[in-house]
C-alpha cells in the first residue's frame, strides 16, 4: 500500500447494515455511515442535538474534561444561528486579499525554511507551524503568539499515552483565560476583544461564552488542519504527475482542494445526542444514547462519488460532507479552504521533489474497526 | 449576452449580464449578498442556494439527481431550489430572476 493511501474501512458495514457500533468510554456510539443517512441526521437537529451536555457530542467524549460550552457548536437552533450570526463575518475573513497576502508569506516561510533544511518531519516541523502561524491571522493576534501554540505540541486534548489528557486541556483553558483578561484590560482588534464587545439578543457575551467561542476556535482547526497539511504533502511526494498536472492546468486546484478534503476527510466523525426514540438507518435508537454522523464514511458512499477510493483531481461534482453538513457545518472551513489553496499554490511554485523517508501512521480506532487519518511523524526530503 | 437579475434576502436587486461561466461565479465576483461559493462550485457547500423565480423555472432546469441530494436536506428547500454553481450561464437562461435563498 502507498504511504499517501486512506483506505475506507466502513464499506462492508456501510453496504450490509448502513450503521456501525462503538463503545467510548461507556457511553456507546451507533454511526451513521451512508450519505444520505448522515446528512438526513445532520439535518435532524431536534431529534440528534448538539447542544447536550458540554464535551458529549465529541467523540472520544470530553465530558470528563471539561464543563465549559463550545460556541456555536454545541448549541442548538434557534440560539445557535443568533450566535453563529455574530461570528460569520469574522470567519469569512480569508476571503480577503489582506488576509490572503498574509497566509501566502505564511506559507512560503514554511517552505522556504523545509527546503532549506531538506530533511523535515512534516508533522511537527511543517504542519504544525503553518496551522499556528495562520491561526494569528483567524484571530488576528500578534504573530509571535503562534510560537507558544506550537509548544503545546500537536493536540490540544491529547497526550501521547492518553486519548485525552485533561492536564493538556487546562494548558489550553489557562491561556485562554488569560488572553480575555489582556483583551478586557486594553481592548484591540483581535478575536477575543471583538467578542467581548458583541452583544447576543441584548446582551453582552458573557467571559464564559466568550471562552466558549475561543475553545472551539482552537480545538476544531488543529488536529483537522494538520492533517490536511500533512497528508496533502504525502500524496504529492508518491504523486508527482499530479504536481505536473496542476502546474500545466492551475484552474484545477480548486477541485483538487475538494477532493483532498473529500479523501482525507481530517474529522471522521461528529457525535450527536438522541433526543427521543428514532432510527438511524431503520436501526432504532433510544433517547439519551449517542450517534455520530461519519463524514469519512459518506465520502466513500459509492452511491455518491465515482471511484470512491481514488483521488480524482478534477472531480467537478464533489458533493463531499467533510465540513459537516446543514445548521452546524465547519465555521472555520473558509480558512481551511483558503490554507489548502495557498499550500497547493506554493507548493507548484518552489518544490521540485518531495520523498518519504519514513512515517509512523495515525490510526483511530471506531469498535472493531480502525481508520488511518494522517501521521504521528511524516520525514520526507523537499527539493 | 445573458442577463441575470439576484433578488438578495434584504430585497436588494442587482442585475448582471454574462456569456460564460456558471451563476455562483457571476455572483461571487459582484458580490451578490447571499452567494458565497464557498467549495468553489462543486456542489458541496449548498452556499450558492438560489430560488428561481417560478415563471423562469424551465430555463434554468432541472437540478441533477446529486445536486437534488444536496438540497434535499437544505433548511430553506423549495421546490424551485437550486444550487447556482449548477446552472451555466448562456443566452438559455437570458432574462431569468433569482431570489437568493437565506
């Protein structure tokens, strides 16, 4: 198998039943695997809520890490559009040509600094660095911060011995705190001062939610963005006709970005709370249990995507779920979008070559089954 | 020459003219309010919803079966719903209204 292969281990569950079972932490999880079943789900937010308890929704669950709510993301209609209206604007950002200059120097110091080198370890050295050094200009902080985010290392819940690590988490939280103090002491442009200063139905956003917001700012763009980084990077070192093609025909990034997103699929999954009796997939599932709705499984559904398991890059009708589906679909997907885009650019512009020297994949486990989504370490030499 | 008239969600109305290209892209480089075309008009993001307005409804066709899927679950759905990265611009569809879904 190549290094850059994600084979979709759903297919035999997805074809016979349409659902898959998992346990995590005692708290079991029924999955929704085909594409119209997880958008039917994802459409469904009153009967498969978000807004349960703080944590549940994701999976592994975090509800023994942490009490305080992701914002808009795990809040239900109708608060959650007044929410998500108060941040869509600023998340739309990355469509602006300021904003897009600056991630083009993000990305190219990233590259100029790994072909310097030669011998880089993409996770860490690449990846990692690009995710923070963009994540400045999301919440439009000063640059240097970006060297702290990189210090906590590639998970901002996980350990290397732990799934979840709850020392790590208040790593997160406490500098969170800190920052809305700096901000409420000597307001700025920055995300955290916007927030402070915005109201919902009348009322000011309170220090919790606006933590809340931040949180979710942190944790959805991290192990998500690094992986598309990074197994972007390993496709193209096993597929240097694909790098020709775009160089010869640029107009087809565009649809390239798509189909890496569709194929990688850096989140497998989002939980959901039942919150009445209901079927998943004829499949009955009772009140208070969980189901997750499985982007990565949906993007593989045959149904759908003609050669599934195949990158096409210049699939044109891609009507991929990565970035979720419906109400609550990824508020950072802008930015993701416009980071892959700009990584792609220059990429044709300064690589010549990119080989794997070794890597350790990064396997998740769902119940019986086990899915790779990306790289605990990646070496490979730019030329 | 194709003209093209976007009703925005605020009543707004803008009419453009086009001979090539899809409607999202119009949109998007006049800045329609509304469209946003985020997944670049391969009928993943369902941000570049339009209703056609009735009378036009046979210029613009019907959706494609993949292209109906995405709207099927699209919270503001109509039966004149369509996804305007999907609709070509040509002399075709001249004259058709739009009404930008919220």
């Amino acid at each position: 198998m190549m290094k850059s292969e994600f084979p979709d281990p759903f297919e035999k569950e997805r074809l016979e039943k349409g659902f898959g079972e998992m346990d995590d932490q005692n708290d079991p999880v029924v999955m929704a695997l085909r594409h119209r079943d997880v958008r039917k789900c994802a459409h469904d937010w009153k009967t498969f809520q978000s807004g349960a308890k703080p944590g549940r929704i994701v999976i592994p669950s975090e509800v023994n890490i942490r009490d305080i709510r992701q914002i808009p993301f795990e809040v239900d209609p109708p608060l959650h559009g007044d929410y998500r209206a108060l941040v869509e604007q600023w998340f739309k950002r990355p469509l602006e040509e300021t904003y897009v200059t600056e991630l083009k120097k993000i990305v190219k110091t990233a590259f100029d600094e790994s072909l310097e080198k030669g011998l880089v370890e993409v996770i860490r050295e690449f990846s990692l660095v690009i995710q923070s050094r963009a994540l400045t200009l999301l919440l439009n902080v000063p640059f240097s911060e970006a060297q702290t985010w990189i210090s906590w290392g590639t998970h901002v819940f996980r350990s290397e011995e732990t799934a979840l690590d709850a020392d790590k988490a208040n790593i997160l939280y406490d500098y969170i705190d800190q920052q809305i103090e700096t901000s409420i002491n000597s307001p700025g442009k920055d995300f955290y001062s916007i927030l402070l200063a915005s109201e919902v139905n009348g009322k000011k956003l309170t220090k919790e939610e606006v933590k809340g917001i931040i949180i979710l700012t942190f944790a959805g763009g991290r192990d998500t963005v690094i992986n598309a980084i990074s197994n972007t990077i390993a496709y193209f070192a096993e597929h240097p006709k694909s790098l020709e093609k775009l160089r010869k025909e640029p107009t087809l990034i565009n649809f390239a970005v798509e189909e890496f997103i569709r194929y990688f699929s850096p989140l497998t999954h989002m939980g959901r709370v039942v919150t009445k009796d209901a079927h998943v997939c004829e499949h009955a599932v009772k009140a208070d249990t969980r189901i997750s709705l499985n982007w990565a499984s949906a993007n593989r559904d045959a149904k759908v995507f003609e050669n599934p398991n195949e990158v096409v890059l210049d699939r044109k009708i891609n009507p991929h779920v990565a970035f979720g589906f419906g109400t609550h679909n990824c508020l950072g997907a802008t930015h993701a979008r416009q980071l892959m885009k700009v990584l792609i650019q220059t990429l044709l512009e300064k690589v010549q070559r990119i080989s794997i020297v070794k890597c350790k994949e990064n396997i998740e486990t769902l119940g019986e089954l086990k899915r790779k989504v990306g790289f605990d370490s990646l070496y490979v030499n730019f030329k | 020459m194709a003209k093209i008239t976007f009703i925005t969600s605020d009543s707004e109305t803008k009419v453009l003219e086009a001979n090539s290209g899809n409607i999202m892209e119009l949109a998007v480089q006049n800045k329609v309010k509304g469209i946003d075309g985020n997944c670049g008009g391969v009928c993943s993001c369902a941000t570049c919803h339009v209703h056609v307005q009735p009378e036009y409804w046979e210029k613009a066709g019907e959706p494609s079966e993949l292209e109906q899927d995405m709207l099927e679950f699209d919270d503001n759905v109509s039966e004149y719903s369509r996804l305007s990265c999907q609709i070509k611009v040509s002399d075709t569809i001249d004259g058709i209204v739009l009404k930008v879904a919220k």
